[in-house]
C-alpha cells in the first residue's frame, strides 16, 4: 500500500500544520495566547456593561416602586380637595347671629368643623399638604393668578387673595392655588425707585 493512501487527506509530515478549521497556518502559540487574551478582555468589557446596565435596571425599577407607593394616591387625592373646599364652604356660610340663636344649628356646625379637621388631619398622615399663599410672594409652580388688583402698601406680585387652596402630594403639586395677586400702583414704582 502506497504510504500517501495511508495519511489522512493526503498530508505528509513534513508540510506545514494548519489550524482546525482548516483555513491556513495554525497560529504561533504568543499569537493564540494573544488572540486569547484579547477575546478574555473583550467578554469582560461586555459582562461589565451586562451587569452595569442590570444595575441600573434594579435602581430604576426600585425608583419606580418607590415613586409609585408614594404618589399612588393622587387620584384619590384630587377626588378628596373637593371635598375639603365643600366643608370649608359649608362653615363660612353659616351667619354668625345664625349660630347664636340656634343650638341644632350650632351642633350641625360643630360637626361640620370636626369633619373638616379629622379630613385635614388624614391628609397631614398621608402627606398631602394645604397651600395658603396669603401675603406670600407669588410662585407660578404653586399658584394660579386668578387677577390682578391694586393693594396699596403691598408689593407687586404678592398673592393678596385666596379664592381656592391649592394642594400638594409630598413634593408634587395636587392642585395650584388660584389667588388674587397685588399689581404694582404706579405711584408705588416711583416710591420704589426713589429708595
């Protein structure tokens, strides 16, 4: 038998190796060491992004989770002010010489009070807070201008009238004051300018 038949694909010993897949001269061995530790770094770098990004998915979703807890609410929340504007209502309305003569009506607005203070009361629990801007500056993130009117003595842009509360959920804003704000007289601009 012919010794070429005998090796496989007819190769002899003496030729040059090639590499397993066939496709030329198989590498030195510094160059696949090289070619090793290139690759070695390369799955690195990406198992280092993987797990960068993996983190930052777990602070999202746990941001979510949290933001979701504490404004779950809201809705329910804006449902609620109404409520709270209507027992206000029902107090300022009751006459003064009314509530002295009449004991059942009295009674009904003592009750009506301690209503409003046990519903404002669950609203301070769950941290949603009442905003009166009386004689505060007035705050376009917190307040609605509603009008402007002329109030000697106060400055421009002081909220000098309250027509509705506003309200606010932790630190996100429920409902915006609407106010009526002080406009400046013109007589108040030359008096302001002078100091």
């Amino acid at each position: 038998m012919d010794q070429e038949h005998d090796r496989p694909n007819g190769q002899d010993d003496d030729g040059p190796t090639t590499s397993p897949g066939g496709d030329g001269p198989a590498p030195s061995p510094e160059e696949a060491l090289a070619a090793s530790q290139a690759e070695a770094a390369a799955l690195k770098d990406q198992l280092l992004r993987a797990l960068a990004e993996a983190e930052n998915v777990r602070r999202r979703a746990q941001r979510d989770r949290e933001e979701a807890g504490k404004y779950a609410i809201t809705a329910f929340a804006r449902e609620l002010v109404g409520v709270a504007d209507n027992l206000q209502r029902a107090i300022a309305a009751i006459p003064a010489e009314a509530l002295a003569n009449d004991e059942a009506l009295k009674n009904l607005a003592a009750g009506v009070e301690m209503t409003e203070r046990q519903l404002l009361s669950a609203f301070e629990r769950f941290h949603l807070r009442r905003i009166e801007p009386l004689g505060e500056k007035f705050d376009s993130n917190l307040h609605q201008a509603m009008f402007e009117l002329p109030a000697p003595g106060q400055p421009s842009g002081t909220v000098v009238q309250v027509l509705q509360p506003g309200y606010v959920l932790h630190d996100r804003l429920i409902r915006p004051a609407m106010v009526g704000v002080a406009k400046a007289m013109p007589g108040d601009e030359a008096a302001a300018a002078a100091k």
